[in-house]
C-alpha cells in the first residue's frame, strides 16, 4: 500500500487506549485500512502536554518549544485519513500540518533508522496560553501515568472539555 503517512504521539499509540482506531484486527469502528510503520521522533521540539479533567495527550502548534516527541508513523488510505479527521475533530478542534520525522528504527519498507521522512500530525492550535505551563512529555504512555492522572474516556456530551484548553472554543 502507498498511502498517507500519520505520526500518532499519544492515545492512538499501540498499546494505548484509543489504538483500536489503528488496530486492524480490533473488529471497533476503524474505517479504511491502516498499516504500522516505524517508531520515529519528530526533528522539531513541540509541547506534548497532559490536560483537561480527561488527562488528554495535546500535542501544542508551538514549534521550538518542548521536546523532540516520539511517537509512531502510520500508513493509511484516504477512508482512513478522513477517519481520523473525524477523530481527531479536523478542522473544528485538531489543526493538522506535513512535520519531518525522524526514523528510530527500520521500517519494513526499506527506510533504515535514522532516516527523516514526512508525515502528517494534529496539533492542537489557539490553545490556552497556561497550557505550556504543563510538564512536556518526550514520550506518552498512559500505562505509566498514576491511576488518577491515566486518560479517561471523554464523556462529556456537549465537548465543554475543549473549552479548558482552547481560546476560541465555542462547542
């Protein structure tokens, strides 16, 4: 399959609690097909933050600032993409952009590690200013987070959960 690249950091992660988006033997609501490629670290430093009362991943659009994050590249087909769009609440919540991305290892398609390929990534934009006062993550793994602080599932039916990270949230 040639497809679009992703660069998952957080709950959508393999062995995190969102990854059955991505899992194609999950039998869950993943659309369209979906292929593990590469454990990879972004070649710019950006703010991977916890936040929100459902302790959320955020990966902030504030590039320089943070960590060089790690996280995994995807290939995925267009019913996939758009799948995560609306994951993901493109463009309404999520912005998305083409970041470069470091190889941390080989990829099955002849990628050796240390190669820098590009990928899609969502960011979260107009967010709160207090937000980069959060600890940043290079890494997020929810299994190694305290029981009070793991990703709850959001539940909260009118988003209101947006407005304690965005400036301009209106739901």
């Amino acid at each position: 399959m040639t497809g679009i690249r992703v660069f998952v950091y957080g709950t959508l992660k393999r062995g995190q609690p969102n990854h059955f988006y991505l899992d194609e033997t999950s039998g869950r609501t993943k659309k369209g097909i979906c292929k593990f490629m590469v454990k990879a670290q972004t070649l710019d430093k950006y703010p991977l933050v916890v936040a929100t009362r459902f302790n959320v991943p955020f990966l902030l659009a504030a590039r320089g600032i943070g960590k060089n994050v790690i996280g995994e590249v995807y290939e995925v087909d267009d019913e996939c993409f758009q799948s995560l769009d609306e994951l993901e609440e493109y463009p309404k919540v999520y912005g998305r952009e083409l970041i470069n991305v470091r190889l941390l290892e080989h990829s099955g398609n002849g990628a050796s590690c240390g190669d820098t390929i590009q990928c899609w990534c969502y960011f979260l934009y107009n967010f709160k200013p207090e937000i980069l006062n959060l600890p940043y993550h290079e890494e997020y793994d929810d299994s190694k987070r305290p029981e009070d602080a793991r990703y709850d599932e959001i539940s909260a039916p009118d988003n209101s959960h947006w407005k304690e990270v965005r400036t301009d949230y209106a739901g």
